[in-house]
C-alpha cells in the first residue's frame, strides 16, 4: 500500500479534502481517501506533497494557458468538460499540481504537473 498526502486533494468539484491522504492498494486502486483532520497525528509511511492531488485533468494541455487564474476554478471546469472523478474503488491515476501560490489558490508560471501514480 502506498500512501499519498498534499494540502489538497481535488476528487471533483464537490469534494476537495484539505490535508488529504490517499491510499492506493498494491492492486493499483484507491482504497481509502481522508483527510489529516481526522487523525491526531501524521500516519507513518504518508508522502506528503506541496500541492495538490488530482486526477488527469490536464493531460494534453499547456499549465502556462492558466497562468494566474484560480487553481480550483480552472480545475472544475476542466472536471465539467471531461469527468474524471478521484474516489474510492477506481484504478488510480494520481497526479500532483505544485508550485502553486496556495494562499491565494492562484497557477504561477512556476506551476508544474507531474504524474505519481
């Protein structure tokens, strides 16, 4: 079992787990998602990444044609034109967006995306 953690988890527009850990299975399927709220303390073996987790809404397109817009408004329109959700029981295709201004929830030009599972 592997498990992945970052500020956010963006499943689909509805559900967006802040300090969100996702389990993935040795089989490759998400097994559990949950957020760090709900547990006193950090679960050992957690990879935790500065950013956010998501499915693979940006595969094909250009991260700098949404430069300085806001991360989950791009996100959920993407979501809108082509459903990916991020749940439990689904294969995995786990990607994290980082370099992100996560105050403001803003892409930089920095802001890269990279496929983790």
């Amino acid at each position: 079992m592997q498990r992945f953690g970052a500020h956010f988890i963006y499943c689909n527009p509805g559900c967006i787990v802040a300090k969100g850990v996702i389990e993935i299975n040795e089989k490759g399927i998400v097994s559990r998602l949950f957020s760090l709220n709900d547990f006193p303390e950090e679960l050992h073996t957690t990879v935790f990444y500065n950013g956010i987790l998501l499915p693979p809404l940006f595969e094909n397109l250009d991260l700098m044609d949404f430069r300085g817009q806001l991360v989950f408004s791009v996100l959920d329109k993407l979501y809108d034109a082509h459903p990916f959700p991020l749940e439990e029981g689904i294969i995995a295709q786990l990607y994290l967006l980082e370099g992100l201004d996560l105050i403001e929830k803003r892409i930089l030009p920095e802001t890269s995306l990279l496929k983790l599972f």
